[in-house]
C-alpha cells in the first residue's frame, strides 16, 4: 500500500517534469539483421549481441526453462521492475523504462535465442551521454532474476 502510493508519486512528478526535457530524437528500436542494434559508443547504453563492443553485457541465460516459459517470466520481470512493453513480435520485444524524478525514458530490447538458451538484451536511454550505471544495472537486475528462477 505504502509503495503504491510512492509510486504514484514519482510518476506525477515524472509526469510533471518530463515536460521540462527536449524530446530527443531516436529511431524507433528494433532489429537489424536480425540482431539488437550495437550501441552508439556512450556509457549510457549496454547490449550483449556484440561482445567486442566495452558495452557488452552478458545476455539473460535460461537453461532451466523453456524458451516459452522463459518469454513469459521475461514479460513478468519487465512489469514488476516498473517497464512496460512497446511492441512485441516473434522473439523480439521492445519495452520502455521511466527514470523517476526526471522522466527519462529508457528502450530495452530483447531478442530471443533459442539455440543458445538465452534473451540477448538491449538497454540505452533516449537522452543523455552518462547513465551513472542504471542501464547496466537494469540488465543485472534482469540477470539475478533470471537465475533466482533457475535456482542458481
């Protein structure tokens, strides 16, 4: 009870002053031949499809579960860590994450490999050079999740 009440508080503050940000142009996430977009090189984004980039982050392992239990626990974790998904399509997903406070928003992507056990991930803000960490952090919030399910 408690926290929805803060809750709702950081989102009418974000609401009010994400009006104070210029929106920033991006192209709508997705994929590019058939993998996550690499990132742009700043320290506000990470990815795990390109592992010779400094941005690399491990992708989501799920090998006690099955690809498909593996999505629906993946659409779970995005709704109680506070995202909301933008657009899914057969083994991709693209969800957006509020930053409180300031109204920042973040894309993270996910892409389903089947053949390797696991959900490469994508996450960058919109705006901004530095993220202080809350991509990375985003996507080890993810990774601990996903092993706490997997008992290990």
């Amino acid at each position: 009870m408690t926290m929805d009440i803060i809750n709702d508080m950081l989102k009418t503050v974000t609401g009010i002053t994400s009006g104070l940000w210029p929106e920033p142009s991006f192209a709508t996430p997705g994929l590019v031949g058939e993998r996550l977009r690499p990132c742009p090189g700043t320290p506000n984004c990470v990815c795990s499809e390109h592992s010779d980039s400094p941005e690399w982050v491990e992708p989501l392992a799920f090998r006690e579960m099955s690809p498909d239990e593996a999505w629906k626990f993946l659409k779970e974790v995005i709704g109680t860590m506070g995202g909301e998904v933008q657009n899914e399509e057969e083994g991709y997903l693209w969800s957006t994450f509020t930053v409180p406070v300031f109204g920042f928003v973040d894309d993270v992507e996910f892409r389903m490999d089947d053949a390797e056990a696991v959900i490469q991930v994508r996450s960058a803000s919109r705006l901004g050079f530095s993220d202080l960490g809350v991509n990375r952090g985003r996507v080890e919030e993810f990774r601990r999740r996903f092993a706490d399910r997997s008992g290990g």
